[in-house]
C-alpha cells in the first residue's frame, strides 16, 4: 500500500516536469524531410489537384528538357515491369497505387524534377 502511493506520487510529479532540450532533439526537430527520387517505382498515381498536396509522398515538377531532369521516367504498360528506379506504371486509382506524386506546375515547389523518355533503356535515376 505505502509503495503504490510513493508510486503514483511521483508519476504524478513526473507530469509537471519539462523535458530539457539537447542538441541533437533540436536538430532532429528542425530537420528538412528530403525525398530521393530514386527509390520511387511501381504503381504511381499523378496528383494534379492542389488541394490534395498534403495526402502525397512527394511532388515532383515535369522538366520540359531531360537535362534538368533529376529522374528519367518511362511509362510501363504492364506493373509487373515497373520495378526499378524511373520505370512507372501509371494508374488511373489512388488507391492501388504504391506511391502518390502530386505534380507542380512550379519548380521551386518540387521536390525533383521529372521528364518522360520514350527510350526504356534511358529511364533512371541521374547521379550527382
């Protein structure tokens, strides 16, 4: 009895108490969530639909010009095939899809850039 009291005297004092702030804490806290284009693959559904942004892996800009681009994409037909970095199988449902891009009409608010290639052998991640 006198220990279960002790107990949940300090579990209630423990509620009072503020977590100090080390330096890793702040720094993980303060930390820019980046995604790398290169492990994205599969099934993808295109966002398009600003409003829907939030619900998305990432977003991506359609470079016009493949030298800009940080992933080459090809668009499989079937989704069996898509099973590398910049080999897409293009869904019409969110649902079944692996991963969800919404795509920006602006570069700055892009994570990468993206452009189509019709060439399955240049579909890839660019390095740099």
């Amino acid at each position: 009895m006198f220990f279960s009291l002790i107990f949940s005297g300090l579990l209630w004092l423990s509620a009072f108490a503020t977590p100090s702030l080390t330096a890793t804490t702040v720094a993980a806290a303060s930390a820019v969530r980046s995604v790398d284009p290169c492990l994205i693959y599969g099934s993808i559904y295109l966002e398009r639909d600003p409003r829907r942004r939030s619900y998305c892996f990432a977003a991506a800009y359609e470079e016009p010009d493949e030298a800009f681009a940080d992933l080459m994409v090809f668009k499989e037909e079937n989704k069996l095939f898509a099973d590398r970095a910049g080999y897409w199988y293009i869904t019409t449902s969110r649902d079944f899809a692996d991963y969800v891009v919404f795509v920006s009409d602006k570069r700055a608010l892009a994570d990468f850039a993206i452009h189509y290639t019709t060439a399955r052998s240049f579909a890839g991640c660019r390095k740099q």
